[in-house]
C-alpha cells in the first residue's frame, strides 16, 4: 500500500468531531497578572482624528494608524481612572477576554498600552454600520437580513460560552450591523469569565453513546416506507396498513 493510500484510509477511518470548533479551540481565557501588565507606549504610531463617542469613564477616539494606514478605534480609560487599581483591573480585563475572543464577530484588538499622560487604551478594528436598534427600523435591513445577523450573533455568544465567558450586556445597542454581511458584538466591559471549560476530547466509537433507531411499525420491515393516503388520514392504531414503496 502506497503512503497515499495509507494516509487516504486513515482519513476515511477517522471518528467525525462534535464539536463544531474541533480541539484547537484554547478554552482557558488567561487572565493572569493582569493587574500588573507592563504597558508599553506606542501611541505615536496612531494620528487622532475624531471623537466616536464618550462615557463617565473615558472615551472612543478615531484614530489612524501611520503603519499600516488603516482607521483603528480607541477605547480610552481617563488617567483618573487608570491610577484606581479597581478600574485598571476592568479596563485590563477587558481588553485581554475581547482580545483572545478570536471569532469574526468580535471585534479584534490591535494593542494594548498606555499614552505618556497615563491614560490606558485598547486599539481595536474600527468598525462602521448600524447597530441593531436602528436596523429593526430600517427598511433596508430585510427579515431575512435581519435573521442572517441573529445567527451570527449566536454563533459569537457560543464560541464566548464555549470558553467560560459571558457577556452580561447582550442588547439591541451593542449589535452592529455593516453594509457588507458584518455582524459585531460589542462592548464586552462587562463580561465575566465564570470558570475554564475543561478541552473536549474528540469522540471516538467506543466512547459515544449508541444511538436508538426509530422503530419501524410491527408489519412492516425495515426498509423506506410511505402511507396510503387513508393511513395518514387514521388513527394511530391503524399504523399497520403502510407499505413499502418503491
């Protein structure tokens, strides 16, 4: 046997997985020392351009990055707020659960640092759209659309409890949706890690549970079968009278 077909078999003998993210999937966020992580300084790569948005505890900038010249988005913690070790911790948290949340409908982290007048930031893809609050009004946004965006939402929030993650601020507002089939989940300053999933082990045949196959009724074997237009119109008790087809 050659090694091609060695290794042909060998795939065909293979147990399929059950696990939709197979083992390769780290399920451990790593959130160790997060408190003491040295920052690095690199904000001179980054051009502001804007304000996105503002909260009580900092801001989102518009900035551009002069490496690679792409928009980025900065989630800044104000320095007031970067000297309190509880509000450090948060922002760090947060940072390192979205960052290792590698799914497509998260949004990805670029760096992690701190600017010279103490203030921490997250550089994160900048991402444009409607969130799903506006897009339930908009005409635009069909069903069908709509119900694309939702499964794919699930999909994010699965992946995150595959690894001991929830959100804990799901809602219409933290939704976006993009012009080109882009789904985000946003805003993960909230979520908690309840705990490290134990790795899955790929299923083999001696360990899955057998399953039961449906019984075909007394009379009948266990080929495929239809009923008679007068069965399907009987009561169960008639199930009897089915026949096989051809």
């Amino acid at each position: 046997m050659s090694s091609d077909d060695a290794q042909t078999k060998a795939l065909r003998t293979e147990p399929l997985r059950t696990d939709p993210y197979g083992t390769d999937v780290d399920p451990v966020i790593e959130l160790v020392d997060v408190e003491d992580v040295t920052l690095a300084n690199e904000v001179g790569r980054f051009q502001p351009v804007g304000v996105l948005g503002r909260g009580g505890m900092g801001e989102v900038r518009l900035m551009r990055d002069l490496r690679i010249r792409r928009p980025v988005a900065f989630k800044v913690l104000r320095s007031k707020l970067a000297t309190d070790r509880a509000y450090r911790t948060r922002f760090l948290t947060e940072a390192r659960i979205q960052g290792q949340l590698e799914h497509p409908s998260i949004v990805p982290v670029h760096d992690l640092g701190e600017t010279s007048d103490g203030e921490l930031y997250i550089a994160m893809k900048c991402v444009r759209g409607a969130t799903l609050r506006r897009a339930l009004k908009d005409p635009k946004f069909t069903r069908r659309r709509l119900l694309t965006a939702f499964s794919s939402v699930c999909l994010a929030v699965e992946f995150a409890h595959r690894r001991g993650v929830v959100h804990r601020d799901l809602k219409p507002e933290n939704v976006m949706l993009g012009d080109f089939g882009e789904v985000y989940v946003l805003d993960w300053g909230i979520a908690k890690v309840l705990h490290a999933p134990p790795k899955r082990r790929s299923p083999t045949r001696s360990s899955c549970p057998a399953r039961r196959r449906p019984r075909a009724p007394a009379s009948c074997s266990a080929h495929p079968i239809t009923w008679r237009p007068s069965a399907a119109m009987a009561p169960p008790t008639s199930a009897a009278t089915c026949s096989r087809s051809a």
